[in-house]
C-alpha cells in the first residue's frame, strides 16, 4: 500500500499520525495493501482555487476528495481489490479554525477530515439523510477505534 503525504500548506502537521490513520483505516475498511492513496495539505489559496475548480463553490474548504479507480470497501473475506484510491486535500488552516470552534485540537480535526475524505474516496455520501446517518456512523466508529488505539501505541 502506498500511503503518500506532501504538505504544502506552510503549517506544520504530524504527518505520521496521518499515516497511522490512514493505514488503520484502510485495514478496517478491508482495502488492499496494494491499493494507492494521496493525502495533499494546501494553503487556503490553493484550497479556495480547487474548491471554486471543481465544487463552484467561492471560498476555502476543509476538506475534497478525488476519487479514481472508484473503489469500495472490502470485507475480510473479501478485500478491496488494488488501485487507485485517489487523493484526499486538506487545509490546515480552514481546520485550525474548525478545531477552535469544536473546542478539540487541529490535530483531532485533521484526523476527522482525512476520515471524511477516505469515506468519499470509498463511495460514501451525506447528501440524502440515510446516507449521512451511514456515513458519519461510520466515521466515528473509525476515528474512535484510531483513538484507541493510539492509546495502546503510547502505553
């Protein structure tokens, strides 16, 4: 599995914690280990040109995913087979400013966003209430099980 991180953003993240989720992520979502998937962090300039690029919609976002081989998640028995996730693009600030206003840290929204944004790689949406309720269920369940097992790592 190619996990690949390029912060461009000019605010220092920890990209390794990225790189754990990621992988826990992909393992719980039973995704191939051949499978590839970008993670870009950008500037509010370059956020704002994408997001006008691709959602005409003004202003920076949080978080765009660009999914490409269209794939789903796996099960155990049956994995995802390999290929190109696609990219997920992060704004370091949008989410430092998010974070202030959820009271947690902009670490602890990064690691949302990227959860977000593997969602979308993988087909899920929020658009219809049904799909929402899945999707962000399932969100939680993964940065939950992240948490924790973070905890173990640093015990």
């Amino acid at each position: 599995m190619t996990i690949e991180i390029s912060n461009e953003s000019g605010i220092a993240v920890d990209e390794t914690v990225l790189l754990r989720l990621m992988e826990y992520n992909l393992a719980e979502l039973h995704v191939s280990a051949d499978a590839d998937v970008a993670i870009l962090l950008v500037d509010e300039g370059a956020m704002e040109s994408l997001h006008v690029q691709w959602m005409d919609e003004p202003g920076p976002t949080d978080v765009l995913s660009f999914p490409m081989d269209e794939l789903r998640p796996g099960t155990e028995d049956m994995p995802t087979p390999a290929g190109l996730l696609g990219d997920i693009v992060l704004c370091p600030q949008v989410a430092e400013a998010q974070a202030v206003a959820a009271k947690h840290s902009s670490m602890d929204e990064l690691v949302m966003l990227t959860t977000h944004g593997l969602l979308h790689l993988l087909g899920f949406d929020h658009a219809e209430p049904e799909e929402e309720r899945e999707m962000f269920g399932l969100q939680r369940e993964l940065i939950s099980g992240f948490q924790s097992s973070e905890r173990r790592r640093r015990a």
